[in-house]
C-alpha cells in the first residue's frame, strides 16, 4: 500500500509548486477569506498553509486522508470544475511524500490534529487552534532520494510556489493571499501578499491583476468581456504598445482554474498577429468560464491542460473579442 501510494502521488506531487497548489486549491474550496503560505527551503523542508475556511470535525480527519476521499464529488458532475479539488488524492499523496500534519477546527467542534509519517496516520488528538486549517508538510520526498535529488535550487523551487500563488491569487481577488519564505526564522521574508479586494467583481479583479501584475499593465490593458455560445471570456489584454520586456506575462483561466495550454495561447498570438510583431507575446489576464460539460480539465492531474469539446468556438471567441476590443483602441 505504501509503495503504491509514493508511485501515485508522484504524479500528483511532482515538486513543492504542486503541493503548494494542490494545499492553496483546498483552501479555497474551504471558502478562505484568508490564506497564508509560508515554505522553507523552496519548500522542500516546510511548506505550511494556513486558512480561515470551514475547517474539518475531528472525526473526519482520517477520512481526508484516505486516498479518493473527498467531500467535494456527488457522482452527478465528474466534470464540475468549479470545485478546484475534484480528485480526492491530494493529501493522501502529499502524506506519502512528505510528514504531514494536519490541525483544524470545524464550527460547532474542538481543535484537533493527526500526523501522519512514513505512511503511517496517528491518533486524533485535541489540539488548539481558533479556525480554520493548518496544513504542514515537512520534508517532501524524504522517503524518495531519487525524486528528491530532481528537485531545483531553492531559488527555482520559490519562484515555481511564487508563480503557482500568483495565478491562484488572480483567480480569487476575493481571498487575501500572504506568501513568505520563513527559512532565516522569525516573520519570515514576505515574498507576495495580496489583500483582499473588495467592490464588484470585475473591478475586484483589475485590483488584484494590478497588484500582481502590476499597474501600468492595466493601464495599458483592453477591458474583455464578450460571450459565444454559452461560453463567456473576460479579464485584461495589453495593448500592442504596452511591452514589458522579454518577460511572458500570459495568464489564461478556465471556470476559475490557472491553465497553461497551447490552443489558447496560440489563440491569443492570432489576435495580435497584426499589431504586434510574432516574437513579442502580449501580456493578458483572460477567463473563460464555460459549462461544465463543454469542457475537460482531468486530462492530467499535474498538468494544467484543458480539452474544450468545442475548441473551434473558444478560439473563434478569442480571436473576435481581442480584435475587435484592439480595434476599438485604433488598432
Ligand atoms: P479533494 O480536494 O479532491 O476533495 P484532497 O485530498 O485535496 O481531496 O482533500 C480531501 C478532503 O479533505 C477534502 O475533500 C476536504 O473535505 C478536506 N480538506 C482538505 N483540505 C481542507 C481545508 N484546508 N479545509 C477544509 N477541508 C479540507
Ligand atoms: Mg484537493
């Protein structure tokens, strides 16, 4: 079991960016108002979330430990992505690579924790702690030598959280998101922070984008928002005149999910292959939020690839929205 455990969470943990993503998505599915993430050492001797979410009664924290548990499936909506987690096999794949320890507090229930090393949960015990969650994962890959010698400098493996934190943190303009590097002790090295945006929520979003993408991008964006055949894109696209240097600043979302996927940024190219010349990329923030039976984003666990059953519309809606927002602009 524990072997076939390590060889499953492989795929689902390939580094310390994927569990940080897989612990933050948990969060937000908790409904955090707040989450903090501290990592040590890129992440590969601590990586500790905390969240103001719903928290989980004493009773069920084994059941969140067991592979293919998970609070979040009814069987009716395989598909349904609006719940980032859908897959049920994060902490138990985390728990078979690293030691983790799990704290929470449930409304209507006392503190508890268990622990769970080389495989192995212990006993429930109380524990003391206001609200919310505490995920602590320490040492990943300890048991797994040879993953753990594939694993980048600790500056790489902080820059691959930072990134994953980023595209979590445009996603939810809502949630306060607080990043820091606590290797040297004390509070740590702030390393993001992104408070809570309030307003509406498209304006909610040019906040949040401005503050991690900064703000001349969104003075210097086209507000989107155009919808085809059920499926609606909206966010910010740079104008052709906006150039932030070599960096590629491309963020593309679906149903709320940060995504990296060829068809869609090759999408966004043909839009601009009039304005913009073929070795520059255009920065954008894009959303496509679509039914969830139109599209698939189980293709791979760690991987951030969707298959939209109608990739010719969610193109063509690209293309049109882009082209016609430049146009408006004069250009
Ligand atoms: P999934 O997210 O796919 O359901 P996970 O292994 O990531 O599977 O989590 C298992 C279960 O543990 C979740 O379904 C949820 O009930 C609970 N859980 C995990 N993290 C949190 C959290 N931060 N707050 C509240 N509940 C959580
Ligand atoms: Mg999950």
């Amino acid at each position: 079991e524990a072997l076939i455990n390590r060889i499953a969470a492989g795929e689902v943990v390939e580094r310390p960016a994927s569990a940080v993503k897989e612990l933050v998505e948990n969060a937000i599915d908790a409904g955090a108002g707040r989450i903090r993430i501290d990592i040590a050492d890129g992440g590969k001797t601590l990586i500790r979330i905390t969240d103001d979410g719903c928290g989980i009664p004493p009773a069920d924290l084994p059941v969140a430990l067991a592979r293919h548990a998970t609070s979040k499936l009814d069987g009716s909506d395989l598909l349904n992505i609006h719940s980032f987690g859908f897959r049920g096999e994060a902490l138990a794949s985390l728990a078979a690579v690293g030691r983790l320890e799990l704290t929470s507090r449930a409304a209507g229930h006392e503190a508890a924790r268990i622990r769970v090393n080389g495989g192995r949960a212990g006993e429930v015990e109380p524990a003391a702690l206001r609200e919310g969650t505490v995920v602590e994962l320490r040492d990943l890959f300890h048991a797994t030598p040879a993953r753990l010698k594939f694993l980048r400098t600790e500056r790489a493996e902080s820059q691959a959280i930072s990134d994953v934190v980023k595209r979590l943190a445009m996603a939810e303009p809502a949630v306060g998101f607080i990043l820091r590097d606590i290797s040297g002790g004390g509070e740590g090295r702030l390393i993001l922070r992104a408070d809570s945006e309030g307003g509406d929520l498209f304006d909610a979003l040019g906040a949040r984008l401005a503050r991690i993408m900064g703000r001349d991008f969104i003075d210097n964006a086209l507000g989107i928002d155009a919808t085809r055949e059920g499926i609606r894109l909206h966010g910010y696209a740079a104008l052709p005149t906006y150039s932030r240097g070599a960096a590629v600043a491309q963020f593309l979302f679906v149903n709320g999910r940060p995504v990296k996927d060829r068809a869609l940024t090759g999408a966004l190219r043909a839009a601009y292959q009039d304005v913009l010349s073929r070795d520059r990329h255009p920065a954008a923030a894009l959303f496509i939020d679509c039914p969830t039976d139109l599209v698939d984003v189980n293709v791979h666990p760690a991987k951030a690839e969707v298959r939209f059953r109608e990739p010719g519309v969610v193109r063509g809606l690209i293309v049109t929205a882009l082209r016609h927002g430049l146009a408006g602009a004069g250009h």
